[in-house]
C-alpha cells in the first residue's frame, strides 16, 4: 500500500514538475523578447499601488505564461480537441464553443436586456439622426448562427439572444423605430439559415453578405425613396471566386484543426469593371473591386493567427469611407456597425455613392460629431443578433 501511495506521489510531483517547465518556459519566451500575448510590467493606475491592482496584474501574467505563452500550445489544444472528438463531446471546456446537431460550430449563452433594456439608448441615438442630422435612420437587424426557427442546440434554453431580439425590437417598434429583420427576409427570400454562415466562425458567409446588402439597398429605396442602386448587385451580376480550404473561423481556431475542418472562402466579384476608392487610417485604396479587400489575408499563412474574413474591407477599424467613383452623385450612406459588415459592406458601397462604416468599439472621438461631418442621406445600424446592443452604444457618443 505504501508503494502504491509512493508511486501516486512520485507521478504527481512528475506532472507537477512538467507543467512548472512549461510554465517557466512561457516566462522564458517573455523574457527572450518572444511574446505572442500582451505580457507587460505591472503600471500603477491614478490609485498608485494597490494590492488589488498587483493581484489582478499578477494573475494576467500568470494566465499568459499557462497559456498563449505556453511553448507548444497549439499541439496541447489539439490533443485535447482530439480527445473531446472521440468522446463524441458537444461542449468544448475552457471555450464558448458548442457543436450543433448540424456539425456546425457556435457559442451559446444568456442575454439579459430585461435587465438593462438598450432600448432607451437605440432611440436617443434616432432622435439625433433625426432631429440633428434631419434624416432617416434604420435599425437593421442581422441574424446569428443560431436560427430563430430551429436553433440545433444540443440541449434546450441554451440561449435566447433571439427571444430577448424579439422583445427589443418590439419595444423599438413601440417607440417608432423603423426596423428591419434580416432573419426574417433570410426565410422569406428562401435562404437556408445555416448554409448562409461559415461552419468554423459565427459569421455569415461572403454570399450572404451581397443578399443583405441587396435587401438594404432595395429596402433603403423603398422606404426613403434614395436612388440605391440595388440592381448592381443582382446575383446574376457576380461570378464566385473561390479560394478552397484556407478559412478557418474564431471557433474553428479554439477547437483546433483536430476538430474543425479548413472551409472554401467564396468572395463574389463583379463582371463588370468598378472604380472605388477606399479609405482607412488615412490611407487610400484605389482601383476597381479589389480595392475593397486584401488578397493577401484570404490565404493564411497559419490557420491559427490568419483570418480571411479580415481581408474584407482591409479588417477592422473606427472609421471607413467606400466612394464609388462610378456613381459621384449617388445617396451617401452611414453605417454604425460591427464584424457583420465586413461581408455587406463592400457590395452595399456599390449600389450607394459614398459609403461611411463607423465602428464604436474602436473609434476614439465622437461618433456624433463625425456624422454631423459626414452629412449623410441616412443612417443604418447594422448589428447581429448577439451583439450587446446596451453595451455598444454606451459607446456612441
């Protein structure tokens, strides 16, 4: 019995003193200059020191050392993804990731705007573009991965981001918001909800993006009688470029290449020349269609650290201005969005004559004062369904 005990304990200390290596090896990249994280020395706030301050710091640290930094980790994670495979694993731990019964990969969990209800906040923002700018403005609704209709959960009441998107559209619809339901029009146009997103990332798919940029612009000349041209992105009027095996999404990188599987990226392309002009950062892109996107992202050179879906209007950033110098007269377009522009985008730019993307997560100054610049023909909100509806415009000021 003795040896049995001494023998738990000498394999103990054994994986102890292993994981302690890897560990002091993470530090050892930092120290080296190798860091893949942001590992930095603790800096005092306003506060100065504060013992909480130095324990929060400390654990950052620690957690980079045990994980980004931890040299081999990329095969740690797939041997672990590669046991979840085989013991036929729905839930991936340490992750937000859940396989559906449909193989696809996506994140559940609870929304609570019953809580804090983000309508007040969606309604102030209207009453400026109205009243401020004297223009209209439209709440476009973006689905998620997950279907309205037939959500693939493993299990049930997994997530309501969809039961509580019901309830705050229909407070905005109380409150004289105009709205648009891109989960409803995705049925109603006969798309199959799921096919319309990349398997490996909560995305929808290049393709998709063209369908919801055609139905903004025809429900943008609907509405507020603006001259969009949605014929331009009839269907018809693209031909599919198609780089296979090179997308692997946010989700697929968390469960590794042991259990997701590379996806084709598809990028629709005109048949026709264009001439647009894009401009972030302060630098300029001109020339036809490709100028909206960066080639080179679409084949990473590492499936882990590469994002195709990045390549789509140069990846994000606060503010992005698309002209289309074929159109010099058309509507001026604002849109206050998140990732799931990135896939619209570039075609909704071709039916508009200026377009304006601005992203409150990363524009430092105010949003407000850059539309009263910009002077727009309407304002858009372009946001999924998972999106903190309360939590992105407590950042629009």
């Amino acid at each position: 019995m003795k040896r049995a005990k001494s023998a738990a304990a000498i394999a103990f200390l054994t994986v102890l003193g292993g994981c302690l290596l890897l560990v002091l090896g993470g530090a050892a990249r930092v120290a080296m200059g190798y860091p893949t994280s942001t590992v930095s020395r603790y800096h005092p706030g306003e506060e100065g020191v504060t013992y909480t301050g130095v324990v929060a710091w400390f654990k950052q640290t620690c957690q980079a050392f045990c994980t980004t930094e931890l040299p081999g980790q990329a095969a740690l994670m797939e041997c672990n993804a590669a046991v979840n495979r085989l013991a036929g694993k729905w839930i991936f731990e340490s992750t937000e990731v859940v396989r559906l019964k449909n193989g696809h990969l996506a994140s559940a969990g609870h929304m609570y705007y019953y809580r804090d209800p983000p309508d007040d906040r969606v309604t102030g923002f209207r009453d400026f573009v109205e009243q401020e700018l004297g223009v209209p403005y439209l709440y476009v609704e973006a689905p998620c991965k997950l279907c309205a209709i037939d959500d693939q959960l493993p299990m049930g009441d997994m997530c309501n981001a969809n039961e509580e998107t019901d309830l705050l559209l229909a407070r905005l619809k109380e409150a004289g918001v105009e709205v648009l339901d891109l989960r409803q029009s995705l049925h109603a146009d006969g798309l199959d909800h799921y096919d319309s997103f990349f398997v490996t990332d909560h995305h929808w798919t290049v393709p998709t993006g063209l369908w919801a940029a055609r139905t903004m612009a025809e429900e943008l000349s609907g509405r507020y009688d603006l001259t969009m041209d949605a014929g331009a992105l009839a269907e018809e009027r693209f031909t599919n470029q198609v780089w296979e095996d090179v997308f692997v999404g946010s989700w697929g990188r968390k469960v590794t290449l042991k259990f997701a599987q590379p996806e084709d990226f598809v990028l629709p392309v005109p048949n026709d020349p264009v001439r647009m002009r894009l401009t972030r950062y302060g630098e300029s892109y001109e020339g036809g269609f490709e100028a909206l996107y960066d080639e080179s992202q679409i084949t990473p050179q590492d499936f882990y650290t590469g994002n195709s879906y990045g390549a789509l209007l140069r990846g994000d950033c606060g503010y992005i201005k698309v002209e289309n110098l074929d159109r010099p007269d058309g509507p001026v377009v604002a849109v206050l969005r998140e990732s799931f522009a990135g896939a619209a985008g570039p075609y909704l730019s071709l039916a508009a004559g200026e377009l304006h993307l601005l992203d409150a997560r990363y524009y430092d100054g105010s949003l407000k004062e850059l539309l009263q610049e910009i002077q727009p023909d309407v304002v858009v909100s372009l946001l999924n369904v998972q999106c903190y509806v309360n939590a992105y415009f407590d950042m629009v000021r």
